[in-house]
C-alpha cells in the first residue's frame, strides 16, 4: 500500500483535518504520488484554505518511505 497525506490547519477554528490518498502499490506507485497525486491534494488544501478566507500555507517535503 502507497499513500500521501496533506494536513489543513486551521488555528482561528482550533481544527487540524487530514486529506490522503492511498490505494495498492501495483496500481499506485510513488512516482504517481510524487508527481501527480501529492501536488494536487496540495492545491486542493490551497483551494479550500482560499475559499474559507484562510492565506496559502502548504509547504511540499519529500516523502518518507515507513518500514514496519
């Protein structure tokens, strides 16, 4: 399983909310996540931060890989 995750903080509501995307690795590899599918839900965080009044704060960091 590949996955991605983009936080939404919003401090003036006290909220932290959390959007991610995940699916198999065999349909969803870490290069689509890397160049696709984290830059959107990226944009997508702007766009709703935009839309509730609230200035741009995401910030892109390299993924991290998790071994159990």
């Amino acid at each position: 399983v590949n996955g991605v995750g983009v936080p939404l903080q919003l401090p003036e509501r006290h909220m932290l909310y959390a959007f991610h995307c995940a699916g198999p690795a065999s349909q969803l590899p870490l290069q689509r996540i890397r160049r696709e599918i984290g830059p959107r839900l990226v944009g997508m965080i702007s766009d709703i931060r935009l839309a509730l009044g609230a200035p741009p704060q995401s910030v892109l960091v390299e993924p991290q890989i998790h071994q159990p």
